[in-house]
C-alpha cells in the first residue's frame, strides 16, 4: 500500500511518524483491497487534526479524528478507518452469499 502522509502548518517530527507507523500496521489486514491512503495531520486552532482517506478498487473511504494531542487524533483516525473498514468488508461478504444462493 502506498502511503502518502502530509503535515500542514507543522513539521511532523520521528516519533509521530514511528507512532503513525505502528497505528498503519492495523490496516495491513485489508492490504489486498487498498490500493493507497493519505494521511493530512494539521493543526486547526488549538486542536490537532488528522485526516485520512483510503482508495479501495471501486471506493473511497475518509475519515477525521480530532483531538487535543497529535497522538490522540491519529489513534482516533486510524480506529475510525478500520471501522468502515470492517463495515465495508462485511458488504462484500453478504453479497458473495446472497449470488450463491439461487431460488429452485
């Protein structure tokens, strides 16, 4: 999956990126769906803001966390991502089993 990762109005320092990495590595399951995500983290006023969004073939995914922390918006993004995730990994396994099942 390529990442592309976008710091506005700040400069995203080693460990963020380190902890933006370990937070990444849940999305790891869902490699064979994405083909790439974006992850804009900003500073909006005194809280911080991550946006991520996520290309699958024929979807796109976002999200934003917020938070008082850097730390705590990325963590909010990520879950929220993996959420709709989940969601939409769950669509498609309905509608494999609903084809399969052909009326007699």
């Amino acid at each position: 999956m390529n990442l592309t990762l976008t710091g506005r109005h700040f400069e995203i320092t080693p460990y963020l990126k380190a902890h933006l990495d370990e937070k990444v590595k849940k999305l790891d399951h869902f490699n064979s769906h994405i083909i790439e995500g974006e992850i804009v983290l900003l500073k909006e006023g005194i809280k911080d803001v991550a946006e991520g969004k996520i290309h699958l073939s024929h979807t796109v995914i976002t999200a934003k966390g917020e938070g008082k922390d850097m730390y705590i918006a990325v963590n909010d993004v990520i879950d929220k991502l993996v959420a709709q995730l989940h969601r939409q990994q769950g669509k498609f396994q309905t509608r494999k089993r609903h084809n399969n099942a052909a009326p007699e």
